[in-house]
C-alpha cells in the first residue's frame, strides 16, 4: 500500500488566546511558560491533524521571546506540519500579539516543536509524508533536516561530525 | 562599588508538582507544555534569588522528552543559576519524576532557561556575577558560554563564525 | 467626521480549544457551560476587533446543543460582526468539533452574543457601521433586526406588537 | 407503575461564587462567559435533584446582561424545575449580585436552561413529572409551553404558524 | 453610638460545588486540600456578611474527614456566624455531599473557621457583635469561648493553666 | 516478616509555589484555603513517600495564619512525616514566605496533617514505623502522642479523662 501523502495546508491550525490576570506575571506580562503552554496545545493539534493519531512532544527547539505581551492582549498562534520522519513530525508556530483597542499588532516570536504519532498502547507509528507545495513551506521542510540534526547533537545521539547538513550553517569547508 | 558576587546554591531551587487530570493527555501522560510552564516557574524564582529582581523569561533552548510522565506522577523540578551575563542569567533545570506507590523514579530532562532582570518600569538592569564552586557547576559555567552562542546565532543576532566556543563542538580546526 | 466603516471580515477570529478533563461531565462530554464561556470569548474578540474598544457581553440568544462533543476533541470556534447599532454590536459564533484521531468532523452549534462598546469609564461609545459583503453577510445584516426586536422583546424592552420585522417570521399579515 | 412526581422546591439548588481576577474583564467586571458557565452548572444540578439522572444541557434561552458585576462580588445563582416534558426539563435561574463591604445587592438577571436526562449509554430518559404549588411556580408553569414553542421554532423544529401559545405574545387573533 | 447587632442569620450563606476531575486524588475522591480551600471562601463570605468588612483568614480549627466525597458528587457547604470577638469572628461551616443519581446525601464534616475584618490598609477593626437566637445557636455561641481559648493555648498564646472555659472539658475540678 | 522502618528524612519533600493573581484576595493577600490546599499537597506526597501507598487526608490540626503573604511572594512547604499509627501518618509542615525583589523572607506557620494509607479498593492498610534521628524530629515524635489524644477528643472518639498524654499540657495532678 502506498504511504499516505499529506501537505503542510492540511495540518493549518490558529489559535487564539486572551491574556488573563493569572497568565502574567507582577509586570502584568504573560509568563513564557504559559506561551509554550498554548504553542504545545497548538502544534499537537497540527501534529494530530496531519497523522490523525494521538502525538506526544518529542522536543521543542531554542525559542526567544522578544517582545513583552501584555494583560488584555489577543494572542494568535498559528502551526503547521513541515515535514516528517517515519513516526515523527516537526510543526512550526508563529505567534502574534494584539492590543486590539491601541490598534497595535506584532510579531511575536516562532518556535519549531517535533511530535511522535503513537498508537493506543503509546508505540510509536508511521505517519503520512509531508509534501510542501509554496516555496516558503520548500524552505521550511529543506531547513528541517538541519534543525533535526541540531536536536540530535545537541540531544547526544548525533556526532557533530556527521552532522552534514548543518555544518553549512557554520559555513564549514570539509 | 564593587559588583556583588553569588554562588549557584544561592539560587538552588526545589519545586514539587502532582500531576492532575487536566495536566494529561487522552493517553494519560503529562504534556509537554504543562511541564514547560513549571520549568518556567522554578527557572524564574531561581534567577529572581540570584538577582533579587523581577525576571523576564529571554529565551529556552532545545529540550527533549524522553519517558512519558504518569497521571498521579510526582515531578520534582530542581533549578540554579549556572552563570551571569551583565543583566541576563542561564538558568539549569533538572527534571525527575516518580511514581511513588511502584516505588519507581527516573530522570525525565533537563533544560536551560535564560532571563532578564529588569526594574519596575521593564528596563533590563545588572546582575551579580555567578561564581561556580564545585566541579559539576564548574563545567556548568564554562558550558554556559557556548549555549549562549549558539542561541545568539539560532535568534540571527551573531554569525556562525564568529561563534568560536562552538565551534569546538563541531571538532573544527581553525 | 464622517463615521468608520468595517467589514465582516474585518472582524473575523477563530479560535481553537482541546476538550481537557475538567471541561467534561460525568460522561466524559463537554459541559454546555464551558462552551459557552469559549464562545464569549471568541465573541468578544471579534466585536473588539470591529470596535478597538473594550466590550461588554449585553446579551446572548437562544443557544441549543444536539450533538455531544467529547473528551479530547477539538473545539474550533469562528466568529464574526453580522451588524452593528449604535454602540453595540452583534457577532454569529459557528462551532465545530472534531475527533481527529477518528477523522470525524462535525457542526456542533451556532450562536447570536451581543456586546456593547465602552470606554475606561464603562460608558458607551458609537462603533463603527459594519458593511456586508457576500450574500451570507447581507442575509445575516438582515436578520440580525429581526433578532433584536426578539431580544428587545424577551427584555420585555419593546412592545410585540411593534416588533414589525419579527412579525414575519410569524407569517402574519397585517 | 405512576409516574413519580416532584415539586419545585425539590430542585430547589443555591450556589454562591466569590469573582476572582481571572473571571474579570480588563475594567474589573465579570466576564458574561464565565456566569453562564456558573449558570450551566448550579442548573444541571437543580435538573440532576429532579430527575436523580445524568443531565446534558440542551438549550439556553435569550439571557441578557445589564448590570456590571465586579472583582470581589458575592454572586448567588438560585436554580429550580420549572416544568418538565418527557426526558426534558426547563429550569429557571436567578442571579444576585453584593458587593458586601458596600452593602449594595442587587438582581443581576435571570434565565432558561432545558435539560435532557440519559441513561449511562447517553440515551434519553423519562423524568418524574413537576406539579407548581405556589402562584409564582404556576405561572412559570404556564409561560414553559410558550418558551418551548419559541425554542423549537429558534430550532428550526416548529412552523411558527403552530405555536399556538406563542401567538399571544403577538397579540395575534386567529 | 452604640455598637450594631446582628444574629447568625444575617450571615449564613449556602455554596455548591460539583466535584470535578482536577479535585479528584487517583480513587476518584475529593483532595481534603480542594474541600478547605472550599471552606474558606463560603466562611469568609459569612464573615463579610456579618462584618460588611474585607476579612482574612486568622486560623482553622481542628477537621477531620470521614467519609469519602466521589468524582460527580455535588458538595454543599453551609456556614454562619457563631461569635464575635472585638475584631473577629467564630464561623461554622457544616459541609454535605450528595450523589445525586444515586439517591444518597451524607453529611461529610463540619469546621470552624476564624477571620479578622480589616479596614483598606489591612489593619483589624471591630466587628458588629452577634447575637445567638435559636438553642443550637446559642449552643455554639457558648462553645466559641471554649475554642477559643483552646486556640490561644495551641497558638502559644495563652497559658493552659487561665484556660477556665477549655478547663471543663477535661473534667477538672479547681 | 519484620515491619520496614523508615526515618523521617525519608519522606522529606519541598514545594513551592509562587502566589498568582487567582490565589489572592481584594487586598492582594494569599487565600488561606489556597494556602491549606498547598499543604494538603505537599503533605500527601510526603505521607505517600514514607507509605509508598496511595493515600486520604484524615485529619487536619488548628492552623493559625499570622502573617499576610503578598502577590508574587514565593511561598515554600516542608514536609515530613513525624510518626505512623498502623495505617495512618502524621505529618509537620512548614511553611515560608518570601518576597525576594525585596529581599524579604519569614516563616509563615506550620500545621499537622494526618493521613490513612489505603489499598486500590480503598481500605486502610499498615504503614512502615517512623523511627525519629534528629532531637527536633524526637520531640516531633513525642508530641505527635499528644496531639492525637487532642484529635480524638475533638472528634468525639476519646474521653478527656483517658487523654493521659495530653494532659500534660494543662499541668494537671493525678
């Protein structure tokens, strides 16, 4: 049987939340531990979507957080799948700000997140392929190899060495 | 004025969490972000007793989950400051979680969460210098320079080359 | 000055929520009463974004519930401004639910809340008109005085007899 | 075997919530969300004492907001059986408000929530009849038939040219 | 101007609780934890009554737990003014669990809570003095004078040996 | 086969938690029901430690709240089990406030708690002996006699007169 093919449109998943007096902190800013609260909530449910299976987080990579968010704010995430490996997917979010009634919106920050689709039992199970069709959605499933390979070093079960497609990023003359 | 100094065990920090129906998935197992947003919380009130300021979260590096955490669980989350940088402070946290009736206990993952000390109208203002005293926060602190370049280039604020710590992890001869 | 016009689009949010324990009964369905503060929320936002002020939920129409949403379902909620009056406006919420795993999808329910537009003092305050632009929007613009002689009505505020609008939905000829 | 019958007052269910931070809006006022969700659950359990069943909520009727209820307010929700119809019920709740350092009370609004009893399987079942015995019972008594007429038009579920005791409203000769 | 009176009644407030999923330990009972938790709202609620003042928690006496409260069982938590004392108040709370499907009420414990009125900068102010009417209230009036000094003793606040009230119940013939 | 021993530093357990916006009341003051939740919290789990059970809250001693703890104070909880009798544990927690920005740390109060190990079907079921190490934990041990005697009689389960221990504390001549 041929393996299932899916696209990045078809896991699309937005969010939206308003910052509430307990997501903040004495500042009166949502706490980042709630953000990565809403961004994991969110890329499950992109990760679920794209395999129709139960997922569990496998990693999140290196996020910042530039920007204060502030009580009363609208927050949007939006995620999608942007490629897949056997029983894994790697989903991307970006996260924006609203102060609706100043009129003011901006970008808040992006994050990438990996999951594992899983049967009822928590073993995990292939997942359809992920076939990117724009060309920022090409340049999000090529970067995902590298990113993969960072996470593998930096999780031990990767020699820096055979890392090849990352050492590009270190501009690396082998 | 001299800059006041601090070790790491004056930022030590212990946290205990019961893991509640709410915090669980339809597998039963802790998700990601719940534990995310208590490894904010400790890593916070650890940079707060280091700084005796109000902290802002900056950034999260690459954290990977390995073994699901039960309904029932109990998750202990141990914080410190592992070194200092003008107004920001790296922050380790050691996650362990135990299923107390089975008597069974692991070691579930470990992260490094960096803040901002900033003063009460959010402007980012100095910190005291952290001074490793044992051989593990040693390689703590010396590690803590390299992670920082690594996200400085992974938020595009340095270029690869100039990150020479790092380079190290790639086995590179200059 | 001549007054702001929007658009129903302009309004427009979505808003996705996952079916946690809490949210449920005993039979493991989610409670009507946390759909409903999903759906004030989702609401309130889209009559913020219409108005860039702070809003007060003023009413609510009839709501029913046919179908059961369950535990670890996902909840998307779409709202938007159908009309607005004076300082008040209000907003059609569609809601659907979805098992993922079970790749089963289905419209749970439909819901008219009206929110009026104040300022710091909690005065009211005009918003601008909103302008219908396909024919699903017109015929919402046009029902929507319908269902505010209703309410106006059920708020024993007006006189059936001069609900004129209304009147034909009772096929009544005068 | 007769069917059992029970009085109002058998439902009869008090609730009483203090309004924390996170149930307030960015002026400090109750979110209307959050009262309904009060409202569903204090009404499921006057439909649960009349019934001795599971109950999910069917239906909510027109509820509309008017007064302001503030951080720190005392909330009491005073639900009863107003009339029963097979596996249905309709249940009628009271809102008061007090902001008792200031000694001010005062009515905030009330509503119509219709119940269903099932059975474990989530199947309808038939529930004890409701006899009023006050002149206040009876008249809510009466006014049942015609907000269930109203609902099951709203529905889609009656010609509005059936509901006989819905004309009168209408002041409409036949 | 003489001081103001007032009697139990004034104070008394019933509160409902629906025990959901999150109150729940792994056997599905209620957490003693979230059950006080309970307590102290509905009692300093009955102590805002009797005081029209803001109130805070000053001790908890004695609770013991008997019998185990289900998932899905609705809580009633009944409480009211026993006594005052210059600036505090004595409330009782009697606590009852019901399942209601079942058919089955009992009452689980009863407690007694003392609180301080407070003006705006936190400091105590007196409160009205309550006066019992019915025999159990005066019951409960006479006892107050008996925990309380056991209180004091416990707090080290009073020698065992001036504790004439506390004295009778352990028998002591002076 | 001999009953297991354990020692007091076995059952250790810290938790902390830092005081949000939901936790407190109008003048910015933690609750104490949200205070005793915590307690319950963390004295479970160190009754859970010493039992290696699942275990209920039996009991709880006079609590006394002296010292407000602020929003965004960092509260901590130290618990440990004192002594077992059969199936149930007594347990000593302390709790410390801190308001870190100013530097500012002191102890809040302590309390007892009791708890009943169980089996999966809820019976009571034998728990290891607690054997004291340190002369803070023997005198632990001593009182905890005395403080059940006092339990017994406030539930009703103990005449005075046979409270040998207890009385004690009230320099009583036999």
């Amino acid at each position: 049987m041929a393996k299932k093919l899916k696209h990045p449109k078809d896991s699309f998943i937005s969010m939206t939340e308003l910052v509430l007096p307990n997501d903040t902190n004495t500042l009166n800013n949502l706490m980042g531990g709630r953000l990565m609260h809403w961004m994991d909530i969110v890329s499950a449910i992109a990760a679920q979507k794209h395999s129709n299976r139960i997922v569990v987080t496998a990693s999140v990579d290196n996020i910042s957080f530039r920007h204060p968010i502030q009580l009363g704010n609208v927050v949007t995430l939006n995620a999608k799948v942007t490629r897949s490996f056997n029983s894994s997917m790697e989903v991307r979010i970006d996260v924006e700000a609203e102060d609706i009634p100043a009129g003011q919106k901006f970008q808040s920050n992006s994050a990438y997140f990996t999951f594992v689709a899983v049967d009822q039992s928590g073993r995990p199970i292939d997942v359809p392929e992920c076939i990117p069709e724009t060309e920022e959605e090409k340049a999000l499933y090529d970067g995902a190899l590298r990113r993969r390979q960072l996470r593998l070093i930096l999780a031990g079960r990767m020699k820096p060495t055979e890392a090849n497609e990352l050492k590009s990023i270190f501009d690396i003359k082998e």
